[in-house]
C-alpha cells in the first residue's frame, strides 16, 4: 500500500513552492508519495512534473499518514480543518514567526523529514469544541473549534450585550466588546490576549474569557470538559455580532442569536517529535527572557544579572 502524506503549505510565502517541492521530492526518494489539494496546488502553480499528486479537497486527508503543515499558526489551523474528523495526525513545521501549534522549525526540516520517514513521532489528542448557533428555536449553523470560539460585536462604535449561562444556569450579562470560549490548546491564542489564564494541554477545561467586560465580575473563569456554555446575544440590543471559529469561519449574529459550545467527541490528534515539557515550549515561544527571567539548568527561574 502506497504511504501518503498530505503538504498544506502557506499559500503567499515567496518561497513556499521551491520549499514544498523539496519536501516532496525528498519523501518520494523514500518512497513517500506527497499529496496535495487542487486550491494549494494552483496557488504554487505546481507542474503536473513536480513530485507531488493533486487529490480532491474533500477527505483529502483520509488516506494519509500524516498532514504535514508547511506555515504558521493560521496554515496549521487550516490544516486542522483538512484533517479533522479523520484519524490522521497534524504536525506543524513553523515557517512564520511565533507558530505555537508548530512542532518544530524551518531549520530541522531535513530531519523532520526523516523522521515522518521512519514513523518516529507520537500522537497527541487535543480537545476541540462543538458550536451551535440558533435563533428562535431554529438551528443555523453548526461548526467547531481547535483553538476557540470568538464572539464579537460587529461594529467598532458599538458595545455588545450579551448573556452568559453555564450548564443552563444564568451567570452574568455584560457589554462587551465580546466573549471567548477557548480550549486549553487556544489559551495561549486569543484568550491570553484577552487575558485568560494559559491552561496546559493535558488539563481537561474550558474557558470562558470576557473582552473588554464593562462590568464588575467580569473575570475569565474555567470550567470542567462536561460543561455546557451558551452565550446569547440580547434580544433588544441595537448592535449586532460576529461569531468567528479559530479565525477562520464566521457566522453573523442578529439580536437574540443563541452561541452553544461543549466539548465535542472529535478530538484534534498532533504529531509530536519532541518530549519537552509544555513549560519549556511555552518560554520558548513567548520568550519570557525579555521579561527578565533567566533560565539557570536547574529548571528554576533566577533573576536577570545586572
């Protein structure tokens, strides 16, 4: 049986074609068959001559080992959208500038190749949610989320009115500029922009952050992996919202739009090639150093030298 791996490359990188077909060209020497959606495939203006074969978007990634995610945070959430609901792994290969759903970085590409070669990775599940939205009783979209769910006012002047429950119950209602429903993999996404604690990816939770809360308790809060949060829009408030998932799939919100989100049987799997702890990955991306930490071997943080 013919082994595959899906490329999603990072479609306006001035250099991704020649880097894309170098990746294809080094699996197919070892008799890895590189495959690619037609959108991406146009985009790189690939020749029917390059090592790599153009598949149908739809389960693109169903008969693959592996998709390999050429980009940063945004291509690899692109890339969670081509492998989601199928059993194959996502690894991220950082060409951007943070990429902190990335595995490892531009420069180990020759020996990350190898190693999606040998099979020599592990694969982590991460939570993911599933978001309805409906009004009136009438259901008009669901989708889901790796990283979270974002709903924000539509107008810059505008304030958004909403109302928050938790497991059924009414916990508060503010105006906003928006709330964030997040995974422990998007608390270190827009959540920590907003102010929501980070949560480690082995941590079962869900977060709830407000944006910009015009209200005395409007604290982030987090919840259990059971809990079931709704966020509805007030009926008789003048501005409208927007719904975004991941940042990547919007749905627009009238006055009285019901947002649920829960945790969904779907899990995200990642293809991990690194066994250092999440600690170490988060000082590396966020380099704490600049806010003075220094690291001293001993695992403990020291003050900076004079």
């Amino acid at each position: 049986m013919t082994r595959r791996v899906l490329l999603v490359p990072h479609p306006k990188r001035p250099d991704i074609g020649e880097i894309t077909r170098d990746v294809a060209a080094r699996l197919g020497a070892q008799g890895v068959q590189a495959t690619m959606i037609a959108s991406d495939a146009s985009a790189l203006r690939a020749p029917g001559s390059d090592p790599l074969t153009v598949v149908p978007d739809a389960d693109a990634a169903q008969d693959c080992e592996l998709v390999a995610v050429l980009g940063g945070d945004g291509t690899i959430l692109r890339g969670a959208e081509l492998a989601r609901g199928t059993d194959t792994p996502l690894l991220g290969i950082n060409l951007g500038k943070v990429g902190f759903l990335a595995e490892v970085e531009m420069a180990d590409l020759t020996t990350t190749v190898d190693r999606i070669v040998a099979r020599d990775y592990t694969v982590e599940d991460r939570m993911t949610l599933d978001v309805t939205v409906s009004h009136a009783d009438r259901v008009d979209t669901r989708t889901w989320a790796l990283n979270e769910v974002s709903i924000e006012k539509a107008a810059r002047e505008r304030m958004l009115e909403v109302t928050v429950e938790v497991d059924g119950r009414p916990l508060s209602t503010w105006g906003c500029d928006g709330v964030i429903v997040a995974t422990p993999t998007g608390s270190t996404a827009y959540a920590f922009s907003a102010g929501g604690p980070v949560v480690w990816p082995d941590v079962e939770a869900i977060l709830l952050v407000p944006n910009s809360a015009h209200a005395l308790f409007a604290r982030p809060i987090v919840v259990g992996p059971r809990s079931h949060l709704a966020v509805e829009v007030i009926r008789d408030a003048e501005g409208q919202g927007v719904l975004w998932c991941d940042g990547r799939r919007h749905v627009d919100l009238a006055p009285g739009a019901r947002i649920d989100v829960c945790r969904s049987p779907i899990p995200m799997r990642l293809a991990r090639l690194s066994h250092a702890p999440f600690t170490d990955r988060l000082v590396e991306k966020f380099d704490l150093s600049v806010a003075g930490w220094r690291g001293n071997g001993s695992g403990r943080p020291q003050a900076p030298t004079a």
